[in-house]
C-alpha cells in the first residue's frame, strides 16, 4: 500500500481555501444588495468582482471598487433624494403646527365674532325692536370689518367701521327712540328724511350724540384686535418661511460630500460601516450653512409669536372687547337718550327737521326684562332708574364656558400653541445634529471618516452658518443660497416692522422652556388654577409692559387711548347696588 504525503494534502486544501476566501472577499455582492434594498438604481450597473481601472470622480483610492461612474450618478440622486426627504421629515412638524394653529386661531376668532355679533343683534331684537330692521344690515357690515381686520386680509380699519355703524345709528335713535313721532311726520321714504339722516349721518361726531361710547369702543377694540391681526400675519410669515426652506436646493459640493459619507465605503465593499459623528456634523453643517443663517431671526420670531399669542389670550382682551360691543352699544343709546333736550336742540340748529316733534321727545329708558326693584326702595337710591339697565347688561355677559366647550377656548389654544412652538426656537441651528443623530452618524468603535475606516475623526468640526464653513474639511461654501438671504432678509424685517407697530413685543428671551409643553393639559384658569398653567409662560416683560407700550403705535389705525376705569367703577357700584336692592326684596318678605 502505498504511502499518503499527509503534509502535500494540508498544503493542497490550505491552497483551495485561501483561493475560496479571496474569491469571495472581492465580490460586489453585498454591495449590490445595498443597491438593490436602497432602490438606488438598475442592478446591472453593480459589477460582479471590483474592478482597479475604474474612471471614478468622487470615490477615487488606489485599491478595486466595486463602483463605476453610472453609479456615482445613481448614488448622488438617490443622496440628495434622501436627504431632503430627511430635511423635510424633519421641518414637517413644525410646519404643520403652524397652519393648524393658524387655523385653529382663525376659527376661534370667527367664533368670537360671531358670538359677539349675536349678541348685539339680540339686543336690538329684545329692547330696540324698531330699530332692528334698520339696523342689522349695519351690524353685518360692522363685524365683517373687524372680521376681515383679524384675518389680516385688506387694509381694514377697526376705527372706521366703528364709527360708520354709529354714524348709521344716529339717524334711528334720534327720530325712533328720541323722537318717536319724528319719523311719521317727515316720512320714512321722503326725500327730506333722506336728506335728514345724511345730515345726521355726517354731523353724528360734531353732534356727539352717544358721548364718549364710540370712541371708547373704538380705541378697546383697536387694542384688542390688534394683537390677534399681527399674530394672523405673523403665521403667515412663518408658514411662507418653511415653504421655501423646504424647496431649497443642496448644492453639486454638498451632493458630493454626502456620496462620499454614505456610499463611497460601499465602493470597498463596506456596507454596514457608519459615518463618524464629527464628520457628519462637518457635511451636513457645510450642506446646510444658508439655511443655519435663519437661526437669529427665526429664534427672535418665535419670541414674537409666543408674545403676541400672550397679548391676545392671556387676559381674556380680545373675548372681553368683542363681547363688551353690546354694552358699548346699549350705553351709547341710554347717553343719547339722556340728554334728548340738548340733541334735540342741537339738530335743529345743525340739520332742522325736528322741532316739530322736540315735544314728543323721550328721555326714558326702554323696558327691561328684569323684575324692577319695588317703589319704595329705589326712591332712596340714587340713580334707581339706571338699576334695571344695568342689571339686563350685567345678565347679558355670557357664563363661563362649560368643559365640553374649552377645547375651544382662545386661551387654550394659544397656551398649547406656546408651548410646543417653544420647542422649535432654535429649529435651523440644530437641523445638522438632528439629520447625524437620527440616521446618520453613530459613535462605535470604528467608523467611516470619507477616506477610510478610522476609530475616530480627527479633523476639526466647525460650526453653523456659512461664516464657519471657511474651515470646513469636508464641504466648500463659495456662497450663500440667494433665495435663503432673501427670505432671511424679509424675515428680519418683519421682525423690526412688528417691533415697530408694537414696542417692546419680541425684545425679551421669552417664556422659560423648561417643561413648555408639559403645562398644557387640562388646567385653565377658570378652574382656579392659574398658578400651574401659567407659571411657564410667565415672561420677563409682562402683558400689561407690553400692552401699555403697544397702544402708542396703531397698525393701519390712529393711536389709541384707554378710558375705561370710571365705566368699571361705576358698573362695579351698580352691581353693588343691585345686590343690596335683591337682598332687601328678598328680606322684605
């Protein structure tokens, strides 16, 4: 028998292996089937073995690669596919919180308007009924405007529609309320009562026959809206900001540097391999150096928005102004009432027309729905006979909004939207870290620098904006993006135009952030706990700073003027008086 060579088989089977081991260590297969799973393109473009004469442009090194020019191309769209998908992913949810609040406040303010509307029509309905087929074309007209005004659509201004529908009442109270019997004497539709209430219409304040009530109105309303009409705006602003954020283009130097960050270890046959945590700061900060510029006027905007959302929810101004109107109204039409005599007299001189029917002049007030207190306790009371007015106007503010209707209220939705805008202040300076972190670049022990697998990246990593990109290694920044200077440019400006209209809006770091968003749940003030829903959008500069700063510049109104403590005191004292008249019917018994 002869005898084996036990040594010639190891050598023969050590031979096979190694020829086995190198046969698979240079196919492309795991490379194509990264191709093929990242849909990257046409799998026949993916070699089967690496090649060493391959004319390549961005993943160039001196050993094979299983790469070729036509999947340079193919990697380069389906990078920058990527990436902008990421980049969209990413500013979707700050997007969409601001049209949905945006609408959210809209239908609030709709709302409110068409509450408030209601409740002046019904006044005229209950107590005025003569007047309300007259008037309700004006009514429309009055809240369309101030609709319009909150919607920022139209150059509207609150004053003149305010003083438009007094002008248009003065003819009514005067020849049917003050003068019932003037209307029947001239005729409705003779052309000398046409000519009469234009005289009116026109002289209405020279006359002044509703004392100081239209311009209080006007100037609260002016107050109040105004808020809510910049905050309509500002929205708009922002929505139109990250419309073109999102359309921007990656640079041909930023699409480069992302092939060679995800795909150029690919070309060795590294597939599984992460990018370095610096380097990946370093690319995407040099891809997105423009849009980082955005960081300073987009954080100084956020501060806006949380201010005048403050301004507008934070003490119920705007419920309380567009809901105040029916009062105002009904206060206007009792001042004219009560100096009937020196009206009356004061539209002869002015338009004629109403000594004839000066004797049937009225100087009462129009029945309540109240029970009146008895005669023998108003007769000691000064001025009894307003009680009964004052107790219908008291009855006719709304109660408190029941549980089932908060999820609608101004003040809740301002305080969500606060809370979670906060969060997207600094949105455009931590995109970069946010791109690396979420899918990009990992710590490990060993991971891909761009050239080679390293245990860490050495190279310096800069910092935002496309000052910072001059020292970049990976990603060269010749020039800003024009259309992001651009937007940047109006963004600042509509900042400085905000501050402007409304001083001292924006000029704090506003509310703390620290649990923003955490405060938002059920508690509203209404339930007697103020204390744990505002403590976090306590700013530095308070509303009442900003509001008192803020009446001094009108936005496409005059300046404005508050006068409304004599009016609370005196309807606090009323009420006060209506109390004791209601305790001393009920102990009278």
């Amino acid at each position: 028998m002869p005898r084996v060579n036990v040594s010639w088989i190891i050598t023969v089977l050590a031979v096979e292996l190694a020829t086995l081991s190198a046969a698979h260590a240079h196919s492309c297969h795991e490379v194509k089937t990264a191709f093929q799973v990242r849909q990257i393109g046409q799998l026949k473009w993916v070699p089967e073995t690496p090649a060493t004469d391959v004319d390549l442009s961005i993943c160039k090194h001196a050993g094979p690669s299983c790469c070729t020019r036509r999947m340079e191309e193919s990697y380069r769209a389906a990078v920058l596919r990527d990436t902008t998908q990421n980049i969209r992913s990413y500013s979707f949810e700050l997007k969409y919180l601001i049209s949905a609040h945006a609408i959210a406040f809209q239908d609030t303010f709709q709302s409110l308007i068409t509450f408030s509307q209601n409740h002046l029509t019904s006044l005229f309905e209950t107590t005025y009924s003569s007047l309300m087929s007259s008037i309700s074309p004006h009514i429309v007209c009055l809240f369309t405007d101030l609709s319009r005004f909150l919607q920022g659509t139209g150059n509207v201004s609150v004053e003149t529609a305010v003083h438009c529908f007094f002008d248009s009442l003065f003819p009514l109270v005067h020849t049917r309320i003050v003068n019932p019997g003037m209307a029947g004497s001239i005729g409705e539709d003779s052309s000398d009562a046409n000519q009469f209430g234009d005289c009116l219409r026109m002289t209405r304040q020279d006359v002044n026959p509703f004392g100081p009530h239209p311009k209080a109105m006007a100037d609260t309303l002016v107050s109040a809206l105004r808020a809510g009409r910049v905050l309509s705006l500002a929205l708009g602003v922002g929505l139109e900001v990250m419309n073109i954020t999102d359309t921007a283009e990656l640079s041909k130097e930023c699409s480069r540097a992302l092939v060679r960050m995800h795909y150029c270890s690919h070309c060795r046959g590294l597939t599984l391999i992460r990018a370095c945590s610096g380097y990946c700061l370093n690319v995407m900060r040099g891809c997105l150096a423009s849009l980082s510029e955005l960081h300073n006027p987009w954080r100084q905007y956020v501060t806006v928005l949380q201010d005048l959302t403050h301004i507008v929810a934070g003490a119920h101004n705007l419920e309380l102004a567009l809901l105040g109107i029916r009062g105002q109204v009904e206060e206007a039409i009792l001042y004219a009432q009560l100096h009937g005599p020196r009206l009356t007299a004061t539209v002869d001189k002015v338009c004629g027309h109403s000594s004839n029917a000066s004797s049937t002049t009225v100087r009462t007030f129009p029945p309540t729905a109240v029970t009146p207190p008895p005669a023998n306790s108003s007769q000691d009371v000064p001025g009894a006979d307003k009680i009964g007015m004052l107790a219908r106007l008291h009855s006719s503010l709304p109660l408190k909004t029941s549980k089932s209707d908060r999820s609608r209220t101004l003040k809740k939705v301002a305080r969500e939207f606060t809370g979670y805008i906060s969060r997207y202040k600094s949105f455009f300076s931590i995109l970069p870290e946010a791109l690396c972190e979420g899918e990009m670049g990992v710590d490990e022990l060993m991971c891909w620098s761009g050239d080679d697998v390293v245990k860490s990246y050495t190279a310096r990593v800069v910092g935002n904006g496309v000052r910072a990109q001059r020292q970049n290694p990976e990603v060269r920044v010749r020039v800003a993006d024009p259309v992001l200077m651009d937007i940047k440019n109006k963004l600042e400006l509509f900042n400085m135009e905000i501050q402007e209209i409304m001083p001292g809006v924006g000029h704090r770091e506003s509310w703390d952030e620290t649990g923003s968003g955490e405060s938002s749940g059920e508690c509203d003030d209404e339930d007697g706990c103020e204390g744990s829903g505002e403590s976090v959008a306590s700013p530095t500069l308070t509303e009442a700073d900003v509001s008192k700063k803020a009446v001094k510049v009108s936005f496409h109104d005059s300046p404005i003027t508050q006068n409304t403590s004599s009016s609370d005191a005196s309807l606090s004292m009323a009420s006060f008086i209506i109390i004791i008249l209601a305790l001393g019917l009920h102990w009278s018994f």
